[in-house]
C-alpha cells in the first residue's frame, strides 16, 4: 500500500478510536445546555467551546463521530449485501437473468440518487435506521457492476469448470470459487462507498432531513452553525473539517487498496 493509504488508515483508525472511546472519557451529556454560557469561547472546562445553547461542543463532535460513522459504515454494508448479490446472480445466471437485473441497475444509475434519497426520505421520515436503509438501497449500483464484471471474467475460468466438472452446485460454486475472487474489488469500492454514505447523511441533516436534534451529528452541527458563521466560525469548521478529513481519508485509503490489490502494480 502507499504511503498516503497507510496515513489515511492510521486517521481513520484514529478517528475510529476517538467515536468509541471518547464519550467514555469526556463524560459531559452532548445534549445538556447551558444557556448562560452559550457561544463560550475554548477553555478548560469546553476545549472546543460551546453552542449557542451552551451545549459542549467537543462533547458533541465525539458523539456526533459515532452517528456520522455508524450511518456511513451500515449503510455500505446494506450497499454491498444488495449489490452483491443482484451482480452476481446476473453475472452468474447470464440470460434473461441478467438481461433483467442488469437493465434495472443501469435504469437506477441514470436516476440522480441525492435527489431520490430526498424523496424517499420526506415520504418514509427521518431517523438514524431510515437513513441507513434508504442510503443503501440507492447507492448499491456500482457495487453491482464490479460483481457482475468479476463474476462473468471468473466463472469462465479453469478452476470453475474443474469444480463443475466435479459436481459442485451452483450456489456453492458461486459462493466459495467465484465471489472470493472479487473480495479486492469489493474492499475498494467498501471505502469508496463508506465516503458516499458519510457524505450524503451530512448533507440531508444540514437540510435538516437527516439525523434529528438532539441527537447530534456532523451534518445537523453544520446545520446548526450556518447562523453564527460570522460571529462563531468555529461552530462550523469543526464539523465540516472532521466530515471533510474522513471522507478524503476514505478516498486516500480507497485508492490505496486498489493499487496494492492490483496485481499489475506488484512487482
């Protein structure tokens, strides 16, 4: 792996770190206010100040980390379940199978997702499950199209008819000769889609369609700060950096991965 693929692991570990042990350590509740001390600036007792309620905001950033995080991470996690399998069955079956499934993927890629998650989000409501599943169910396309080109380039090869010769079924097959084939590919576009997902919840709660006070998350703390951006910048640089650092992280590390798995680049 390069250098910048190991940095941006070692943020992300770091990162990762601060969301579970953080809260544990600064015990202060990121919802208990304090209006007679809102708008503090840093000391010793609020290291990044307060909120205009007088709520601590290091307080809020550490708790916000695990929500902005656990949405990002679920929601790829119900990306790659969904794509998996619609590319592989496609790949696998070939047909009208594929036909089918691979003309309703390219007809959900032509479909602007944001916007779609807009929709579906003001119809079904708001709420940390509703993000994670609406996320995923629309942002599982690409993972569908790595599958599907890993499944078709492997399951032609000698080691595949071998086993079938063999009288291996096909969900084994596919299961245990074919998918783990496509695991680097599949590692790669997890990172990439782990920034999409932590991306798109901090822009739907800066809409304030998102994850909902007073459970605090990156994307709500964005949305909270536009008013006091003049007069409390910092309010907004510490969400909008931290959403920013992850998400090149994830990139950085995205890329990594795909030059160490490649084998073209091994020498």
């Amino acid at each position: 792996m390069t250098r910048l693929g190991i940095a941006a692991l070692a943020v992300l570990g770091a990162i990762a770190a601060l969301a579970i042990a953080g809260p544990l350590l600064w015990t202060i509740p990121p919802e208990a206010t304090d209006p007679a001390h809102g708008l503090a600036a840093t000391s010793v007792a609020h290291p990044l100040g307060t909120d205009e309620l007088g709520r601590d905001v290091l307080s809020r950033m550490l708790h916000g980390s695990r929500v902005t995080l656990l949405v990002g991470v679920a929601a790829m996690l119900a990306a790659l379940l969904i794509g998996v399998l619609v590319g592989s069955v496609a790949g696998f079956r070939g047909d009208w199978v594929d036909a089918v499934l691979m003309r309703f993927t390219d007809a959900m890629l032509a479909v602007p997702a944001f916007f779609f998650i807009l929709v579906v989000i003001t119809v079904l409501g708001t709420g940390v499950a509703t993000l994670v599943m609406v996320i995923g169910a629309l942002s599982w396309m690409p993972v569908a199209r790595v599958v599907y080109g890993e499944t078709l380039r492997w399951k032609e090869a000698e080691f595949v008819v071998a086993a079938q010769s063999l009288g291996v079924g096909s969900s084994r097959l596919l299961v245990r000769h074919i998918l783990p084939q496509a695991i680097p590919s599949l590692v790669v576009s997890a990172t990439l889609g782990v920034a999409f997902a932590i991306l798109t919840e901090s822009a739907l709660s800066y809409l304030g369609l998102g994850v909902q006070p007073p459970l605090p998350s990156w994307g709500n703390m964005l949305q909270r700060a536009q008013q006091y951006v003049f007069t409390a910048p910092a309010l907004a640089i510490y969400p909008g950096l931290a959403i920013t650092v992850v998400v090149l992280a994830f990139n950085f590390l995205g890329d990594g991965l795909r030059d160490a798995l490649d084998p073209r680049q091994r020498r």
